[in-house]
C-alpha cells in the first residue's frame, strides 16, 4: 500500500509542475526534491536557491521542480519526465537520487545534470555538496561548553557518510572541549516525521541528555527542547521562532549563489561538470546567529567558525578510530575522497554504525 | 519512576491520533463503506486545525476546525462512493492524494511559524500528585477525547438499537434495505463521523504532538490507522490495545537505542510492523471469529433499486 501511495504521490508531483511550454529561448532549470518545500528544512533551503535564481537571472530562466519524490528506482522517472518536458539543466538533492541520475543522464546527454551530495559523476553529470561537517564541528564545541549532564542526544536519519562524517565532526568538537563527553545516537530511519523526531527527543532528554542534535529535518526536536526548558541545534535552515529559548544555533544551507553560478554557465555555454564541495568560508553553510549562551562560550565559537574559514579542517590528526586504531596522524588532514566514503566512528562515538 | 511515567506520557501521546483516526474508520466500516482517504482527511485536519489555531490564536478553535474540515473533506468521499456509487478504494486513494496536495497548498503560508499548542490538562492538587497525577489528570485534551471516544463508540455499536441497523448495514446492505433502513443515510453519517475523527487525529499532531504545519507531517499515520482496524478485527477495545501496543514498541525502540542496546536499528525500527503482522497472523487463526467480525458487504458499492 505504501508504495503505491508513494508511486502515486510521485505522478501527483510531476502533475503539479509549473511548467509552460511556450517560452522556447528562456533556459529551464528544474530541481527534484526529495521533501516536500514546506519542510522548512532540508528541501525548503534548496527550493530558496531555485527562487534565487528566478530572482538573479529574472525572465532568462524558467523554473520547475518536483517535490516529494522517494529516493531510489521512483526517482528514474521524475528525472526523465523533466529531461523530457525541455529542462537543460536538471539539479537533483538528494544522496539517494544518485544513480537514477546517473541513469538518466546517460539517456540525454545534452541536457546538464548537478547531483547534491553523491560521488558519481558523468560527462554530463557533476556533483556539489556543502562542508556541513565545518558547522557541525561547532555545535560539538558549544555542546560541550552547554551540557550539564556531560550527555548530548544525537537524532540521525540513515547510515550514509554525509551523516557519520557529522557524527565523527560533532564528537571531536565536543572532545575538543571535554575529552570525556558521550553521545547518545538514536536512528530513526527517516528523514523527515515530525512525531518520530519529537518522540526520540523525549526518548534522549528522558535517558540524560539535555542538548539536543538532529540530522533529520524538522523542528520538532527543538520544539521538545524548548518545552523541557532544555537546549538544541536547528537543522538546514533558522529555527530559532520555534524555539526562542532552545535554539544554540543552526547550521543554515545557502545554496542560492552557486545555483545562480551554475545556471548563468549553463546560459552562457560554459557549462561544464564540476566537483565542488563548499565550506562556510564559501557561503554555502552559514551559522545562525549564537544565542541562548554566555559570551565567552559565544566567542570561543566564532573563534572557531574563523579559523574553519581560515582554511583549517576539523578533520586535522590526531586522530583515532573508534576501536582505538590510529586513523590520522599528527597534523594530517583527511582527504575529501575519505571523508565523502566515510563508514566508521572516530573514538568516543558509543554506538554501533549500522551496516 | 520518572522516567518511567515520561515514556508512558510519550507513548499515549504517540498512540492517541492512531486510536482517534482508527476509532472513526472503524464505524465507517462497520458500515460497510471503506475509506482509503484517512491519511488525506487527517492531513486536511492537520493543516485546518494549525490554520484556524495560528490565525485566531485560540488552539480550541483550531481544534474545532481541524474537526469541520476532515468531516467536510470525508463529505467528498460520501457524494462520490455514496451517492455517485464510484469505486470505493480509487476515490479512497484519490482522497488522500487529494489532501496531501491541497494541504500542501493550503498550508503555504504556515511554514516557518510557530502555532498555538493546546494546553495540558492541570487541576489543582491532582495533577501535582506523584505518579499518577501527571499520567491521570495531567495530559493533553485530545487524550481524554480519544478515551472517551472510544467507550462511545463501543457502547453505541454494540449496546444500542442504531448501532444494531449500523453494523446490520455493514453486513448486508441488500437485506437491510429491504427491511426499509436508509442504508446511504446512515452510511453518510458514518463516514462524515470517520472524517471528523480523521480531522481530530490530524489536529492532535499540528496542536499536541508537533505544534508546527509542514507539508506531508501526518507522515503515514492514516496508513497504519487503517491498518489498526484490521489488527482489532473491527473491535474498539482492540483498536485501543493495538494503538498502544503500536506506540509502546514504538517508543521503546527509541529507548532502546537511546540505551545503547547493540541491535540494529533497521530492525528496531520495523519493530511495531513485525508487532502487527505478528497479531494479524494470531488473531486470523481463528477463522469464525474473524469472520464473524468482518462487515460482509465491505467495499462493495450500494444501489437501492428503485
């Protein structure tokens, strides 16, 4: 039953399209999105990047995109349809909507594809993702300097190397500050349920955290947060009107300046595909403004977000991994290959990475 | 003891908008209509009642909205499966595609914003009572609803003459048309109850559960609604079992994760799926009671000759 409902939902998104096909000389762009944009999340801050572009490069492109579309074989057909219906420039956002794109790009080879946060690539297929991890390294440290009870609560959605490079960020920033600070990890299999990620809020504040991480998309987390009167992160965009006095701090997704790149390549002709991955030094990961902490732990997280803007890496060694082996040596600096492949958990992670 | 009444807390507020939409479809289908569009009719209570709650700032008159709005929504299903006789599990289908669309639409202007949050039930000197107090008298209203509810629903099904021509109905619309009950009158009510109940769960989650709007927040739960009233065999009282149950093995996974109990969290998480199925194969060994308990004319379309 589910799955018809999702193959259905899917036909239902390509319909609602808001495509015209008159208008020949504009250049369209469309996106796929696996949310739906009302997430204010994950999906809402890509489907800002797209109104960007319609508001940098005004009556010289046409948008479209598609929304709600289930990761994996589904996704074939939302590419297609769109490279069919006259798109020129196709970005999907999504880890899962990698090889269908990959897939369908083979199949239109002048139509431009950009996939988000994959590592496959094509001749008509390059690939950008944002340095989340830089953000995440910081929430470690404020965490640490925040916590009470020495305990933070992790909610995460699949095991996927954008979400353990996360993991593995956050804890060396929070050992950073105290060697000895725990995350209790709680999977919940979903990206996006706003009463599941409420309820491992409840499940993580009543076992003894009292900060509170997500790499899920909604804000209910922090809504808990805000109701038990303790603290958390917001995710992808600024939550902090849900959780005025909950909210440390946010790591915000810009993806507006390179969508505006990209489609003003494609409009000149100089597109070609690219590999890029974007730090905050880039824009692409803003912080939200730090509230709700004294000024010292305040200061000690700019002097951070400096630094990681300076072009250090909280992936510099030493480090080890989780069963003690040495990973990085003093001073090395882990390469982006690895760290996009990552599968294992630095040392302090008490959780067993699901296979 | 306190964080044991917290995840009994947890788990009732996981299970009341399950009980409350399940509650409702199984009186629509103790009719003998099925209503596939649970999922569509909560969503629109969902958007309906954060709508209504943000706007007037009142959440009581949101939850008075999110109720309207799933029974006037379930008003479409009955024109078209009733009266217009279409098939029941396309328009069902089509509903809850419908509502997943429109509240999308509807709720465009509700992203981002903080709502209105009904306020937990507080009486002086027994709320503040250990244990119990928080458990009996201080959750939120849908709870206490949703109990009730379903003591309502059990007493008029099985214990008054109208609930007697309901499940008659369900059994067999020819005979019971013939013996002069007003089959699509008493159907129509019946499935406007399932879409206010439908509506109540949906402003449980967008006024109680998460207070927020986002598009597609119901997130399945009308699936498993639906499902629920198949696991209690068209019984209240285990809808009721089956939506704890369902919350309990829920919460518990996260617990358990949350503990740090080495099991793979793909497997905890299918937990309260593998809980259902489980219960279905137990409960279907019994085939004269399952039978006994299936409205016979289920799904299958009603034109009175004239």
């Amino acid at each position: 039953m589910k799955k018809l409902l999702v193959a259905l939902i899917t036909a239902a998104a390509a319909l609602s399209l808001t495509a015209t096909a008159e208008a020949q000389e504009k250049l369209k762009a469309c996106w796929v999105y696996t949310g739906p944009i009302g997430d204010f999340g994950y999906s809402y801050q890509h489907d800002q990047g797209r109104l960007d572009v319609e508001k940098a490069l005004g009556d010289k492109v046409e948008t479209a995109y598609l929304e709600n579309v289930s990761e994996g074989p589904d996704a074939d057909r939302a590419f297609e349809r769109l490279a069919r219906e006259g798109c020129k420039i196709i970005f999907g956002t999504s880890f899962g909507f990698m090889d269908p794109e990959v897939k369908v790009a083979k199949k239109f080879p002048d139509v431009m594809f950009e996939h988000a946060t994959g590592y496959k690539m094509a001749e008509n297929l390059g690939i950008y993702n944002a340095r989340f991890y830089e953000g995440r390294y910081i929430l470690g440290q404020i965490a640490a300097r925040q916590s009470k009870s020495g305990v933070a609560g992790y909610i995460v959605s699949f095991p996927i190397p954008e979400v353990v490079m996360g993991i593995n960020s956050f804890m060396l920033g929070a050992q950073s500050i105290k060697p000895d600070f725990k995350a209790k990890i709680v999977w919940i299999n979903s990206w996006f349920d706003p009463g599941k990620e409420a309820d491992a809020a409840k499940a993580l504040f009543d076992q003894g955290a009292d900060i509170i991480v997500q790499h899920t998309d909604s804000t209910a987390p922090l809504q808990v947060a805000e109701e038990r009167g303790l603290q958390g992160f917001g995710q992808s965009s600024d939550m902090i009107k849900f959780a005025p006095k909950a909210q440390l701090t946010s790591i915000v997704d810009d993806w507006g300046p390179y969508y505006i790149g990209r489609v003003k390549a494609a409009l000149d002709g100089t597109w070609k595909p690219g590999n890029v991955w974007l730090g905050i030094k880039d824009g692409a990961v803003k912080m939200a403004p730090y509230t709700n902490m004294p000024d010292d732990v305040k200061a000690m997280a700019e002097a951070t977000e400096k630094k990681i803007v300076e072009g250090w890496n909280p992936f510099t060694g030493p480090i080890a991994k989780q069963d003690g082996t040495p990973w990085l040596k003093e001073g090395e600096v882990a390469d982006d290959p690895t760290l996009l492949g990552m599968n294992f958990y630095v040392k302090g992670v008490d959780d067993k990475l699901p296979q | 003891m306190d964080i044991t009444v917290n995840i009994l807390l947890t788990i009732a507020t996981a299970a009341t908008p399950l009980l409350i939409a399940a509650i409702g479809e199984l009186v629509v289908e103790r009719s003998g209509v099925l209503n596939l569009g649970v999922e569509g009719m909560m969503i629109m209570g969902a958007v309906g009642g954060f709508g209504a709650g943000y706007l007037t700032g009142s959440p009581w008159i949101g939850l008075l909205a999110a109720i309207a709005l799933g029974a006037v929504f379930s008003l479409l299903f009955a024109v078209m499966t009733l009266s217009l006789a279409t098939n029941q599990v396309a328009t069902g289908l089509s509903l809850t595609l419908l509502g997943l669309g429109l509240s999308g639409m509807m709720g465009t202007s509700f992203v981002g914003q903080p709502g209105a949050r009904l306020p937990n039930l507080d009486i002086p000197g027994l709320t503040a009572m250990p244990v119990i107090g928080r458990l009996l008298f201080g959750q939120d209203p849908i709870f206490y609803i949703s109990i009730a509810l379903t003591a309502a629903v059990m007493w008029f099904l099985f214990k008054t003459r109208t609930g007697l021509t309901l499940r008659s109905i369900g059994d067999s619309h020819t005979s019971a048309h013939a013996l002069g009950i007003r089959v699509i009158r008493y159907r129509y009510l019946a499935v406007i109850f399932g879409g206010a109940c439908a509506g109540l769960a949906g402003g449980h989650l967008s006024l109680v559960y998460t207070p927020q709007w986002v598009e597609n927040m119901t997130a399945g739960r009308g699936w498993i609604a639906l499902a629920l009233v198949v696991f209690a065999s068209w019984r209240p009282w285990r809808v009721l079992a089956g939506a704890y149950i369902f919350g309990a093995v829920w919460i518990g996974q996260l617990h358990a994760q949350a503990f740090g109990i080495p099991v793979p969290s793909q497997l905890l998480s299918s937990l309260p799926y593998l809980a259902t199925i489980v219960v279905l194969v137990l409960i279907s060994r019994n085939k004269r009671l399952t039978m006994m308990n299936t409205p016979a004319s289920l799904g299958q379309p009603f034109v009175p000759d004239r």
